[in-house]
C-alpha cells in the first residue's frame, strides 16, 4: 500500500494549505539543539544500511519495540541489522495514531523517496533500497542534512570535551554550521561522590588546573566555557528535575564541595542546596557570555533499573516526572532578574500538566529589552507529537505571543529526524489557518504568514544571532 503523507498532510483547509506551501515550506532549518555526534558530521559518515542511521540510539523506537513484544536481541542486543530493521517494520503497523507512525513515513518519503508503507511484507525491499542508495555520496551525513535544508546545528557537548570534530568542521567544506552547546550538569550532579569526583578531575585536566575549592571549580569552568566561545558557542542546555533554587550561601557551597571532593556523599537538603548554588553561578557564566540558557525541565530518568543495568541510560526508560516547578522556577529566575543577569532563556517543560505554569512564568520576566527573551520552548520529548505541539501551540497564544517563538528542535541522535521540523510546520500552519477559516482571524496571508516564516526560522536566526 502507498503511503498516506500527501502534499497536503494535516492540513486541513485553503488557509493551512496556503500558509504552509507559500511560506513555511522549504525555509532554511536551525536546529539549535540536538544529540548528533559531532565526529559523525566531521567525518562525513556513510552509513551501510537504513538501521544504523535510524534504529541506533533511538529510543522513542526502542520503547515501541519493546511494547510490541520485541526481544532486546533486536533491539539493542547482537540481531543483525537487517533482523533488527525486520523487528521495527513488524512494529510500525502496530504504531498507528503513535507519532512514530507519521515520522516513519515521512522519514521515508523525504530521504528516500519511498512512498510504500513499512510492515513485514514491504520491509525486505525497503531495506535493499534504502542500503542501495546509502552508499551514495549524497546520503553520507552531509547530505542527508542538506536534503533537508538544514543550516545550523547546535550539538550537546560537555566542558571536557576537546571539540577537536568542531574545529575541523570550522575548516571544511561542510554546507551548513555545527556549533557546540555548553552542557555542563556534571559538574552539578554530586549525588555519587565517587562519579563527581572522577569527572571534576577530567575537568581539571581539561582546563589544565587543580580543583581543589568551589571557585577553582568555576575558575576551571570560566577557561572551559571561553574555549567554548572561540569555538563559536553561543548557547547552553541543562538538563533538571526542576530549576534548582534552595538558599545556599557562598560559604555553604564551598563547604559542601569540599565535602563531596573529600569523598563524602551529601546528606537530606545538602546535595539540592548544591546544586542551586552550581545552578546559579551556571546562569551568571552565561549572562557574562552573551548566550542563550536551555532549561529542559521534568524528567524522571533511569526507571527501570534491572535494564539500565545491562544497557545502560539513554536506553528509553525515562518518563515524565511531577516535580513542583513554579515556586523553584519562580525564585530562580527572579534571583537573576534582580541584579540584571538573567540571560535569554527557554524553557522547556515535559510534564503537559505545568503547560499553563510555563506559559504564564515566562511573562513575569519579559523586560523589553529583546523580543521574546525569555521563551516557552517547543514542546518537547513525549511530547513533541501533534497532540502536544497543539495543545503548547494554543496555551502559549493565550498568555504570551505565539509570533515570537523561535520554534521548533529536533532534540534528536539520529540524522534522519529532520522531517521533525516539516512535520511542526504544517500543525503550525493548520492551526492558523482553521482560526481563519472559522473567521476568528483575519485572512490577511501577508501578516499571518510573516508570523508562519518568523516561527519557522527566522526568529531563531535573530534570537540565537546566526
């Protein structure tokens, strides 16, 4: 059977239709923050089959995998690849109304031009093709990424990272930018004291200095982040249960990270007491750098701990957490805005039910100095899906201005995502254009569609300064 994704998939009026095939189509994308490996892009890597540029590391597909009674030798166990692509196709069908039945079949038709959809009969075919055409120098990395217009990608790298693959992007003739991204939650994280203090020493020898005291800490960090800089950072990401805000003075976290570099753990309020004062001196290095800060908020990691024993984290045993997220937020951010050293912030909630504490968060530290500073991020993880995309879409337009949103992410580890940013743009456009086909907004395609391309792409090119 041939695939459903028509020129007009999801859109469902003349309006939608228009606002999407005459202003968003086709613009340049900036994906300014994902997990892809910078050695892969500075490598320009050709991959040898369809399963290992789109079943490794992805496990948004791992955990349908496994709900379809999938056995892990197939999923992230020694299957071949082919068996392994055998199990996804057998999968799929049973995705239906799951968002990983729409990426699937976009996926397909946009790299490949398959327009057959994926089950067990057409799997064989799918594979021979796909294989076939990966060995063309057009489907190495860089071209994959180019078939899709994509302009900017923003990796997620760690202080010790020596961005050697960064800096031989800088030099080559790669047809769209790679910048890094400034993640440093380890030199938060002290809950294991053994695992924080082997990672503040790879920290010491990546600054090239001793830590032996809370300021050389951030001493360390202030030479890792300027490299950073030079090498054309401009943005930082955090990953957070919620935005960390217990009271902590200075001389308290100086004795507590020498308790913890002493190899003691960190006892009831102490290790979030921490974290806040780490949290805090993280958000003031960025307001020195002039960058954008990242608050991808919510999770709870690592459920299942029998896997994550045999394979590891990043596996797909995380959900969504229901930390309280407005009074830490709250005092966080007003901490900062009270001296003036609150960065351009986005913020990104994985919890749908903290949709409206978000929204409305944001507009208590708007302060007319640029347009849209502080920004409810798209939505995001579980919950980037039509549903979700709607649904954060329509509570931003309530308490905040949807016009100036820099948009969508593919916060993905697979060079096959992309479609991602297609796939907002046409709920984007539909949701406008059902408002003005219900004649609840005006059909001026001039003012509507100006808002559709700033969305799309160029509120992110002036926000993040590319």
């Amino acid at each position: 059977m041939k695939t459903f994704i028509t020129n007009d998939f999801l859109l469902r009026t003349d309006a939608a239709r228009e606002l999407y095939h005459n202003y968003a189509e086709g613009l340049p994308i900036i994906d300014y923050h994902c997990h892809l490996i910078p050695q892969q892009i500075a490598e320009n890597k050709k991959f040898d089959n369809i399963t290992q540029v789109w079943l490794y590391g992805d496990h948004y597909k791992w955990r349908a995998m496994r709900a379809n009674g999938i056995n892990e030798r197939f999923i992230t166990g020694n299957g071949s690849d082919r068996e392994k692509f055998q199990a996804w196709a057998q999968t799929v069908p049973n995705a239906v109304r799951n968002p990983l039945y729409h990426w699937t079949h976009l996926e397909l038709l946009r790299y490949f031009g398959i327009d057959d959809l994926l089950n067990p009969d057409s799997a064989e075919d799918i594979y021979n093709r796909t294989a076939e055409l990966l060995q063309q120098d057009d489907y190495r990395v860089w071209g994959l990424l180019k078939k899709m217009n994509v302009e900017t990608v923003c990796t997620t790298d760690d202080p010790v990272d020596s961005l050697e693959y960064h800096i031989k992007l800088k030099d080559s003739e790669c047809p769209f930018k790679v910048l890094p991204a400034w993640r440093p939650d380890k030199a938060m994280n002290a809950r294991d004291p053994k695992k924080y203090n082997d990672y503040i020493d790879r920290l010491a020898a990546a600054a090239d200095m001793d830590i032996n005291s809370f300021d050389a800490l951030f001493d360390a960090l202030d030479k890792r982040i300027e490299f950073f800089h030079s090498v054309g950072c401009r943005v930082a990401d955090f990953g957070l249960d919620y935005l960390y805000s217990t009271p902590c003075s200075d001389a308290d976290a100086k004795k507590l990270f020498l308790k913890v570099r002493s190899g003691k753990a960190l006892e009831g309020m102490e290790l979030p007491k921490f974290q806040s004062a780490v949290l805090y001196r993280f958000a003031l290095q960025v307001n020195r750098m002039g960058w954008v800060q990242q608050f991808h908020v919510g999770p709870v990691r690592d459920n299942n701990s029998r896997l994550l024993g045999s394979l590891g984290p990043d596996t797909g045993f995380d959900s969504i957490g229901d930390f309280q997220q407005a009074k830490p937020m709250s005092r966080f951010l007003n901490r900062l805005d009270s001296t003036n050293q609150l960065a351009k912030t986005i913020l990104y909630n994985i919890n749908p039910a903290d949709n409206e504490v978000f929204a409305t968060m944001i507009a208590n530290f708007q302060d007319g100095s640029v347009a849209g500073k502080m920004q409810w991020g798209s939505a995001w993880w579980f919950l980037d899906q039509k549903d979700g995309i709607e649904k954060q879409l329509n509570c931003l337009s309530n308490h905040g201005l949807l016009s100036q949103m820099v948009g969508m992410l593919t916060d993905s580890r697979s060079f096959l995502s992309y479609p991602r940013h297609e796939y907002f743009r046409r709920v984007l456009c539909n949701l406008f254009g059902t408002d003005i086909t219900n004649g609840e907004l005006p059909a001026d395609m001039d003012l509507i569609g100006g808002i559709v391309k700033n969305i799309s792409y160029y509120n992110a090119k002036r926000y993040f300064g590319l």
